[in-house]
C-alpha cells in the first residue's frame, strides 16, 4: 500500500533544474544502486518541471521533450523499473507549470492515464498559474480521483506553498504528501525557518498522507540550481535528523553521482532512516528549553514503546542541552529510567533516570533513542 511511511527518493530541480534528461535520470539510477541508495530505502526518482514540449499533442496528451528524453518515458520507467525503483514525474494543477509548460487543468483524467501507461509511480503536483476563481480543493479531489482509477498505483505528492490552509483539507482530497512551506534553499536559514514555520502542525500529519518539508539540501554545497550559500556538514546532518524526526518524505536533491563520504553517511544512516520510516508515523512533538529560545527538543513516540528524542541548537552560540524526563512522562519516582543511544555516533550513554544534558554547538543537534527500562 502505497503512502503507509513516508516517501524516499530523488527529485531533479535541486541540482538540475530545466536542464533534466533521460541521461541524467538513468544515471541517477545506476547511483542508486551502486551506492547503497536503494538497499537503504530510497526508491523514488522524480523528474521535476521542464520534462514535456510547450504544446500538447492532437489529442491533447503530454509529450516528453525528444531532445531531453529521446528514447520516451515508458523506456525511461522501463530502465528505472529494472533497477528495481521507481519513477516520478511533475505536473501542476494550473493552466501552466510553474515554468511555463501544460499543466494538467481540465486534463487530468487524460494526464492520469498517460502517466499510468509510462508506468509512472509518483506525481508531484503543484498550485502554479491556478485560476483564482476556481477551488484549489477540487483540483486535487479531481487529480486525486483520476490517479486512483488510471490502473496503476501512482503516489500523489502536493504542493501548494500554504495557500487556502491545505493542512485542513488535503489529506481528504485524496493526497499521500502535502507542501505547505515556501522552496527551500541549500543554506542554513532556509532550513531553519522552514522548521520552525510548521511548529504547531504536528497532529495534521500521518500514515497515508504526511507533511512533505520539501528537499533535503544535503550533500549540495553550494552547487546546483536552488544553491543559496550552502551549509555545513554539521547543519546537513540536523536537517536530515529534523526531517526523520518529523515524518518528512525523504527527497534527496545532491547529484548523488558525485556524493562525498560525509553525504553518504547522512543520507544512509539506517536508524534515523528506521525512526522516519516507523510505522505508526506519529510525528514528534516539541518541548522547549527552560532557559534558551534557542534550544528546541523533538521526542517522537515510536511503535515498539521506544523514543527517538532529537535536541537541536537553532542559535549563534554554544549552548548546553537539559532534557527533563517529566517532559515526555516519566516522573522521577516511577521506578524506570531511559536506555540511550546517539544514533549519529552509535555510542551506548547508559541509563539516565531523571533527565539528560549535553552542550551543542551552533546549528547541531544530538538524536537519541531511548528505551524505557526498569530500574
């Protein structure tokens, strides 16, 4: 069942934007398995804006650029298939996409079914050039319909930048991922403000339909086509760590081609990847700091009893982390204490019984799990 966990894969605009091809895509996917991507759980490959030719065809269907994709998309779908992935493909619930090409207004049944005959697995749909005088609400119910009767299972992936509160609404059109945040872009602002912009948000998303906190930016440094400054490793690593915590599909948008060490052990670290993908997908709450605005501790219930407890230092300066137990609802005189693990360092910290405490530097952050343990 398509949408249980959230999504995993790759998209193209990051690091490609218009410039995407059928060479670039097959490349993409021979990274995936030649550098774990796959095995680790990533298995989306979604081409972004800029696939298709200006017009449509006679009969009114999307035709792919021959110059980008001369071979076509079901050769394309084909390849990425028997690598044992899946392809992605971009269209816009508006007149035009957001750069100019057909959208899929009053297509969408034709749309949905070109795609399902491509063997096409995952749409990202999008808001731009959307007529004000029409409901955003049933565009989606529309595209949402045509998908789940075109005979192939397509995962639906919104994006609507927050217009018209999709987090009230989305979920019961028929969506599996929803955008509510403006494009992210690779520096450490960017990442922070998108974070914290959806404080407050955490019960809307869930199994079969989960808040998309748009492309993780790790590994891009500073290159490719949403670059903006860049960021550290430190920084790449706490937005892969926020991203798990809070149940945000896993868009990789690196060329992963030309991933580093320190990318790949981000991108591939099972047990943050295991605390996205549990499968309860209960998105974690927030506890804040008693002295500092600028600490901010995500706890994440997980199915088995277990709690992934993320500390992220948000500020400009060292600070030190002190998580309460009372917090999260163990009180001191209950007789159990917590089991913890850094999930980046893989080190054993004991038991602690009342609360943890650790000093963070700028932009880092500390991920834990913990087992509740009698005393």
């Amino acid at each position: 069942m398509i949408g249980q966990t959230p999504p995993m894969g790759w998209n193209s605009w990051p690091m490609f934007g218009e410039d995407v091809n059928e060479e670039v895509i097959m490349q993409v996917a021979d990274a995936f398995v030649e550098y774990g991507l796959k095995d680790a759980g990533y298995e989306y490959i979604v081409i972004d804006d800029c696939w298709s030719l200006r017009e449509r065809d006679k009969n009114k269907r999307l035709v792919p650029d021959p110059q980008k994709f001369p071979s076509g998309m079901k050769a394309l779908s084909d390849y990425v298939h028997s690598k044992g992935l899946k392809l992605g493909i971009y269209s816009c619930a508006g007149v035009q996409t957001c750069a100019g090409y057909p959208g899929s207004l009053e297509h969408e049944f034709i749309d949905a079914n070109t795609f399902a005959e491509w063997g096409i697995d995952y749409l990202k749909y999008v808001y731009c050039y959307k007529p004000r005088s029409l409901d955003g609400k049933i565009l989606y119910r529309r595209m949402a319909m045509a998908l789940r009767n075109c005979g192939r299972d397509i995962l639906l992936s919104t994006c609507n930048w927050g217009w018209d509160e999709p987090s009230t609404w989305m979920r019961s059109a028929g969506a599996h991922t929803w955008r509510s945040t403006g494009d992210i872009q690779d520096n450490w602002n960017s990442v922070k403000s998108i974070t914290l912009s959806l404080l407050g948000h955490e019960c809307y998303s869930a199994p079969y339909c989960f808040h998309d906190n748009d492309y993780l930016v790790v590994g891009m440094y500073g290159k490719g086509n949403i670059a903006l400054g860049g960021c550290t490793d430190d920084e790449y690593k706490t937005q892969f760590s926020l991203w798990c915590m809070m149940n945000s599909p896993l868009m990789i948008g690196c060329d992963v081609r030309n991933m580093n060490e320190a990318t790949r052990t981000i991108l591939m670290n099972k047990d943050l990847i295991a605390i996205n993908q549990d499968f309860e997908g209960r998105q974690a709450y927030t506890v804040n700091d008693w002295i500092s605005d600028d600490l901010l501790y995500y706890v994440k219930i997980l199915s088995n009893g277990d709690f992934a407890i993320a500390l992220v230092n948000f500020g400009e300066r060292r600070a030190r982390a002190h998580f309460q137990f009372w917090d999260l609802g163990l009180p001191m005189a209950a007789g159990y204490g917590l089991q913890l693990t850094d999930l980046w360092t893989k080190e054993d910290l004991g038991v602690e019984t009342a609360f943890y405490r650790t000093m963070l530097d700028p932009h880092c952050c500390q991920v834990l799990r913990a087992k509740v343990v009698k005393l």
